[in-house]
C-alpha cells in the first residue's frame, strides 16, 4: 500500500466533460506531477453499484485541469470539454492491481476503486464508488 505522509499537500482531481467524437469525461488523478488519466464514457458513478468502464488514455499536464473551451478540429481530442467537477483526493492505494482514493469534490465525495479490467484490453480497468466506512 502506498500511503501518503499526513503532512503532505492535497492532491487534485478533475473531471471533464467532453464532447468530442463521442460524449465522454475524462476523470483526472494528480500524480508525479501530473494527471493520470482515464476517459470514461457514461460518466464517474455517483452512487455505489456501477461499475463503469475507463480506458486509460496518456498523462496530461496538471495545467490541464482548469481548462474548459473548444479544442479546434483536427486536433487531439477535438471538441468542447467543460469541468463537471473537481477537488481533491486521499489517496489509500496506488498499484498495478488497484488504485484507491477518497474524492473530495463539487459533486462527488467518496471512496472509489479503479482495477484493471484485463478481459477487455490492457488499458481498460473498472471505476466504481465503495460503500464508504
């Protein structure tokens, strides 16, 4: 288990709505200087139960976490892309088989779980919200 120090500063979260080919968000975790980052195509559960699909996409600048506006057409990602929330994060667990952290947000507060979802391919894992407690 990879445990913060008490002392250390808050890590940031970020979720993006973003309209591009298809209607995804792109759920952002600050880590080694930047966000780690899945796009998830129905959206960050907010109640325990679904468990959704995230396809881990390549790491964005932490700059990238406030932006909302129009990425131009033939660029990556063209679209709009809005913040549908952010806060920050505990982390409790970062490794190959699981990743989990506490989301202090705008819209979601909780515990969360990301594993890899293997039959499906080796950038796809599971997001879902824990019962918390």
């Amino acid at each position: 288990m990879n445990e913060l120090p008490s002392d250390s500063p808050a890590l940031r979260f970020v979720v993006q709505k973003h309209h591009a080919r298809a209607l995804h968000y792109d759920f952002r975790l600050e880590k080694d200087g930047v966000y780690k980052s899945w796009a998830v195509p129905k959206g960050v559960p907010e109640e325990v139960g679904p468990r959704r699909l995230a396809v881990q996409v390549p790491d964005h600048p932490l700059a990238w976490g406030s932006f909302e506006g129009t990425i131009p057409e033939g660029s990556y990602g063209a679209g709009t892309v809005e913040i549908w929330d952010r806060g920050t994060f505990e982390l409790r667990e970062w490794s190959d088989e699981r990743i989990e952290f506490t989301l202090h947000g705008e819209r979601l507060e909780g515990t969360y779980t990301l594993v890899p979802f293997r039959r499906k391919g080796p950038r796809d894992w599971l997001l879902f919200r824990r019962t918390d407690g």
